[in-house]
C-alpha cells in the first residue's frame, strides 16, 4: 500500500479539473477518485466540500502493505489555495490500530483531468451514475381495445436496466415489465407487454439497473396512458339472450345470437355501428346507435342460422372497437 506510505511522508498530488474551473468558483475537488497503486491494491478517495472554505475527505485501501495486508482507512479536512487543497489526514488498519495524523497535500493537474500522485499512479473520476425519467415517456398503440406499448429514456450509456409500469398511479399491482441495454448517450427504448386488460389510466414507471457493476438509483415518474379516440371495452361475449350469461357456443337449431359490449372508456364520438359476419362472410344487421356504456346487439331468423363462427363486431367511425365470436353447431 504505497498510497499510504507516502502520506506518512505528506507527497499526495491529485491531478482534478482544470485550474481555470477553480478561479471561476466551481468545485473540481469534490468527487469519488480510484486507482491502482503500484503493489497492486486498489485505492478511494472521496473529497466533499464542508462549507465555509474546509474540504472533507475518506481514503480507503483494500489492501495496505503498512497493515500486513489488510485493509486502511483514513479521513482528512483541508481548504484550498489557487490549485492546491491542503491539510491532514489521519490513518488506521481496519482492523487494527491508527497509524497517526499526517500532513496530505492534492494539487490541481489542469491538463489531464486525472488524479496523479507522486509516484505517478494514474487516479480516474468515478463516473456519476444517473438515471432520467424525466424525459421519459409511455407510448402506446390500441388495436381492438388492446394495447401494445413502448417505453423511453435516457440512463447511464451501457446500462441494464428493469423497466416496471404499476397500476394505480404507483400504488396498484405491476402491469408490465421489460428489460433493456441503454446504448449510445444512454438512449433506451423497452418494449412492453401489457396485458389485454390493461386500461387508460395513471400509472407510475419504475426505473432500475446496474452500470459497470454498480446499482443505479431507482428513478420513479407518473406517466397517463390515454384512450384511443375509439373508446376501450373491457368485456364484450355473445350469449342467447339479451343480458344472458357468457357462451362460446350455441348447440341445436339456434335462431337467434346476442351480444354484449361493455365500455371502459368512452369514444370520442356520439355514435356507435355493430354488425354481425356469418359464417360465410356475409356482412348483416348492421345498425347505428346511440352511444351508451352498454351496448347490446343481436342477428336472427325465422330458420336456424347457419352453423359455423358468427362475429359480431362494434365500430366507431370506422375503426373496430372490439369483436366477439360465437359458434354454432
């Protein structure tokens, strides 16, 4: 652990920002710094600014030659003159006994950018992990009263990250989740899998990953999936009578089919258009109605329909709303 050796001897320099930020007042000293010493162990520092002209900072090393290999810890204040922040730092094992109080000394290298001490060992910022949702954003495709949809943003470049969408404005159940890679500038794109019940609402995205093997910070942001200007049904089933239970299929010689379309989200427009499909193709029964939460249509006959897959579709302005099919055997 030569690091701490040469602060026994006070000849620690530290290669920050440029000079020119310090004269301009901005803080270059503040921040999480790593190296490799020369033995091979791996060294910390982190350097805060306490306020009213003092910096505070914590040294660790994993491996301290001074500790018979153990690792050493040590903190430290100073303040700052032109390029240089000087003070003392005091060192212990840790385990173990402390070492003592040493004079420490970082110097501003303004051409490099790199923390650089006096033996030459090569210190590099920690980079500043960050995960944005602030300019993320939920877009989301309806097709027949389902949903498919896509989240984006921006996270650290490389980064993994777990995408979740929960319900009731965060307060609710997870609805969909998706894994990505964010890529270059930290863009990420994540496909979701919404459930066919998924309705228009607020909903809370939830952000999480790990970037070089660290965890990121959760980042949270409420985001409103919309209706389609069409409306949303929720449930839609025939049966063989006006408001009768659900059924796939009708047996026997059937004269007459109903079914049920029931609204969760109301279209844009006033009115409504059903119509029913035989099994053959042929379009019947279409009518306009009204548009009400339920709406209820049915197709019959003096015969018994044809046997085969009837459908009964709901339209509004041309757009399928949602569909239901029936057997008949």
């Amino acid at each position: 652990m030569r690091l701490l050796l040469r602060m026994l001897l006070a000849a620690v320099l530290v290669s920050l920002a440029a000079a020119a930020a310090v004269a301009a007042g901005s803080d270059p000293f503040s921040g999480t710094w790593t190296s490799t010493d020369l033995d091979g162990s791996n060294q910390r520092i982190t350097i805060t600014a306490a306020g009213s002209g003092v910096w505070q900072w914590d040294f660790y090393d994993d491996r301290a030659t001074s500790c018979g290999g153990a690792p050493a810890k040590g903190s430290g204040s100073g303040t700052v003159s032109g390029n240089t922040l000087a003070g003392s730092t005091t060192i212990s094992c840790d385990p173990g006994p402390t070492l003592g109080t040493f004079g420490t000394r970082f110097t501003l290298d303004p051409g490099t950018g790199k923390l650089t001490d006096g033996f030459g060992v090569i210190w590099s910022r920690v980079q500043t992990l960050t995960l944005e949702v602030a300019d993320a954003a939920v877009r989301v495709t309806w097709r027949e009263s389902r949903a498919t949809g896509t989240v984006t943003g921006t996270a650290s470049e490389g980064a993994q990250l777990t995408l979740a969408l929960i319900s009731g404005g965060g307060s609710g159940k997870t609805v969909a989740q998706a894994s990505v890679r964010a890529g270059s500038g930290g863009a990420f794109t994540g496909a979701l899998r919404l459930p066919p019940s998924l309705l228009p609402g607020t909903f809370l995205l939830r952000v999480q990953g790990v970037s070089g093997g660290r965890d990121l910070p959760p980042a949270e942001r409420q985001v409103v999936v919309p209706a389609p200007a069409e409306g949303v049904v929720s449930r839609a089933y025939a049966s063989t009578k006006r408001g009768g239970p659900p059924v796939l299929s009708i047996s026997g010689a059937a004269k007459e089919i109903w079914a049920r379309f029931q609204f969760a989200a109301r279209p844009s427009a006033s009115t409504v258009t059903v119509f029913w499909i035989t099994p053959s193709g042929q379009v019947v029964g279409t009518a306009a109605k009204p548009y009400t939460q339920t709406v209820d249509t049915f197709v019959g006959s003096a015969a018994p329909l044809q046997k085969g897959t009837w459908h009964a579709v709901l339209k509004v302005k041309g757009k399928v709303v949602k569909r239901v099919a029936i057997k008949v055997k």
